[in-house]
C-alpha cells in the first residue's frame, strides 16, 4: 500500500487507530456524564459542559483509594519478583547444559496455557488452609497475591526473556572468567546490561498482567488486598448500576499503565526484536 497508494495506506491506519481509540474516547464521555444523560440519543457526544463529579467522588473514597494502592503494591511487586526469577531461571537455561531443560521449559508454559478457573480451587485451598499457620496467613494479603500471580507471569516471563539471553554470546562469560570476574559479577555487569531491553518488555508486560487480573484477586481477597478492578463490582447492585462511576475508575486504572508505558517505550521496541536476528 506504501508503494501503490500512499494515500490508502494512511487511510487503513487512521480506520485502525479510530477502532482502536474510540472505545477509550466512549469510556471518558460516560465518565464526565451524569447518568440521566447516559441513556439519552445521541449519547456518544460530548456535552458542554462536563461532570466531573464522579472523578471527585472516586479520589475521595478512602476505599478506592485503598484498593488502587493495593493493586500498584501488587502488580509491582510481582513485576519485579517475575522479572528477577525469570532472568535468573534463563540464565541457567542458556548457559549450562543442564539434563532435561527443554522438558523444563515447556512445563513452565503449560502453566501459561491453562486457564485461571483451573487453578482456582487448588489456590483458594492453599491460600486457605495450607498456608495459615497461626496468626500468619496468605489469603486476602498483599505478599499472598503476589505470590499467586507468579503462577501465570513467571512462566510468561522465561518464556519472554530466554530468546533475550539466547542472543547474548557466552564467550562474553567466558572472557569475564577468564579475567577473574564472579559468577555474579558476570551476571551483574556483562549479561544483566545487555539485556536490559528484554527485561523492560518482560517488566511491563507481567506488570499490566498483574494490575488487569480479576478473576483471582476477586476470589481470594476480601477487603485488606483488594484490588482496584475488583471494587468496579461494588457498584453492580440489585437497585442498578453505577456506570459513571465504573467508568471513572475504570479511566484510573488506565493511567498507570500508560505512564509506565510510556517510560519504558524505546525498550519495548528494542526487547520486541532483539534475538530475533542473530548476526
């Protein structure tokens, strides 16, 4: 189409960034809407003047606030603990010839494969009994679904970050030896820079999976970890819903997720390719 009709091409990527956009641009106009307005015709518009009484209603809920602070403490959290094990999980993958590691490898993405429903029960009963000892218990803590989002996110981020260390020659552990350096001063200083790229798009990614995830953080909290996009529930009730205010939120939990984003794009872009063409 570049070549062709550069005029189409632009076309094509206006449609896809308009599908794109748009269900964002909606969920912003019933969020400034009072709800008398959310089932006029046309209602797609916006209005003159905005309500923003629903974004104020949200910041001053200590609730809410509470549960956005719990997911940025938790996807966070898991974030790091993902990146860190998976690094170091694929550094041993790439660089020793350890016996059955292809086997390893794949056992680790079955986890990935299965839907959450399937480890719900085993966890709530972990979490529930097995793991309570005393006073001391996991279920409904923030440490305690940090744990539990690794069972999907530590086997997306060896998935993700293998190719990364794959790519790196291990000549350049070798050189490092032979000048006297550590085992982890090699991992620190000679491989942990060069795959930085990688480790920022592994970071993001687990981070995103970790502050969207509904299903597990609905069951196996209560009130003291729970996060923010279980509270949008809250305002599903048998006298109706609160649309305005689910959309406010909702906008919330966008921010972050953007911000990061944004702070970590060159490297996405270069953790995407890299590995990908070895010279």
């Amino acid at each position: 189409m570049r070549k062709g009709n550069p005029w189409l091409s632009v076309l094509f990527w206006v449609l896809i960034s308009f599908l794109t956009l748009f269900p964002i641009y909606w969920l912003f106009v019933i969020s400034v809407k009072p709800a008398i307005e959310l089932f006029t015709t046309p209602s797609v518009w916006l209005s003159g003047d905005l309500y923003w009484k629903n974004y104020t209603d949200v910041l001053n809920d200590r609730t809410l606030r509470g549960y956005m602070i719990n997911s940025l403490v938790i996807s966070s959290g898991n974030a790091i603990l993902c990146t860190t094990l998976g690094f170091l999980a694929c550094y041993a993958l790439s660089r020793f010839d350890l016996p059955g590691k292809e086997s390893v490898f794949f056992w680790t993405i079955t986890n990935r494969m299965a839907p959450p429903a399937v480890f719900l029960l085993p966890l709530y009963l972990l979490m529930t009994q097995i793991y309570t000892i005393g006073d001391f218990k996991l279920a409904d803590t923030r440490i305690g679904m940090i744990l539990v989002y690794c069972t999907f996110n530590l086997p997306f981020a060896i998935w993700t970050l293998r190719p990364t260390l794959d790519a790196i020659p291990k000549e350049l552990d070798e050189a490092a030896f032979v000048d006297g350096a550590s085992p982890w001063k090699v991992i620190s200083e000679v491989v942990f820079p060069l795959a930085r790229p990688g480790l920022a798009v592994t970071l993001i990614l687990t981070w995103v999976f970790a502050w969207n995830e509904y299903l597990l953080a609905a069951t196996l909290t209560n009130f003291n970890a729970r996060t923010l996009t279980t509270g949008l529930s809250e305002y599903v009730t048998t006298t109706g819903t609160n649309w305005g205010i689910m959309a406010a939120i909702s906008v919330f939990t966008l921010i972050p997720a953007l911000i990061v984003f944004s702070l970590v794009q060159r490297h996405i872009v270069a953790g995407l390719t890299f590995g990908a063409v070895k010279g």
